[in-house]
C-alpha cells in the first residue's frame, strides 16, 4: 500500500471535520507516540521484548493521525516525506555519513561521494 491509498483508507473512519478533527488528529498522535515510547521504554529499562507486530501496529496508529493531520492542513504524506527530505539535504547534504558513503536519499544522488575537505 502506498501513502495515497492509505490515506484514503483513512476516509472510511474519519467522520470529523474542522477543528475537531484538528484537536482529535493531534491527540490521537500524542497519545499513539507515546504507546510506541512506552514499548522503548519497557524494552530497553524493564528488559521487556518489543514484538515487531505490536510495534508495526503502533507506528501504523500514528501514521493513520498523521494522515488525517495532513490531509485537515491539505498536503500530503508523500509530500511532507518529500520536503523534510529536501530540508534533511539542505541542512547537512553529507547525512552524518562517512565521507565514503554515498548519499542515496535523493533520486539521482546514488553514486555522489561526499567530498573530502580537501577537496572544497
């Protein structure tokens, strides 16, 4: 399934609109992200498993919040996906990588090396 199609499955749900599909959105994300740092927590200071089923569905809850924020606000989730990426690159265009590592976050940037210092 792709972002398109999910967030038309989102239609089938949603029955609110304006503000209270606003303040419903946003407190849907708060309360499903926090599920998910619950499940962090727990694994990583009470040595419980995370089972990636319930983690996938966790992060599916958010993601469906998402959805419905981006579409009460008119935009899309390809394309928040698109301008955070173009915003990633333009803040740091090496990613934190190796300066051997290509940077393949971008269409056409698969075989770009980053440039040694000496280089700029």
């Amino acid at each position: 399934m792709n972002f398109k199609d999910f967030e038309t499955c989102t239609d089938r749900t949603w029955f609110l609109t304006g503000r209270e599909s606003k303040i419903n959105a946003a407190l849907g994300v708060g309360g499903e992200a926090g599920e998910v740092v619950d499940m962090v927590k727990k694994e990583l200071y009470h040595d419980k498993p995370v089972d990636p089923d319930e983690m996938m569905l966790e992060v599916g809850d958010v993601l469906f919040y998402l959805a419905r924020i981006a579409r009460d606000y008119g935009f899309t989730l390809e394309e928040a996906a698109e301008a955070v990426n173009r915003k990633l690159l333009k803040r740091r265009p090496d990613g934190h990588l190796p300066k051997t590592q290509p940077v393949s976050c971008q269409p056409g940037y698969a075989d770009v090396r980053i440039l040694e210092d000496s280089d700029e």
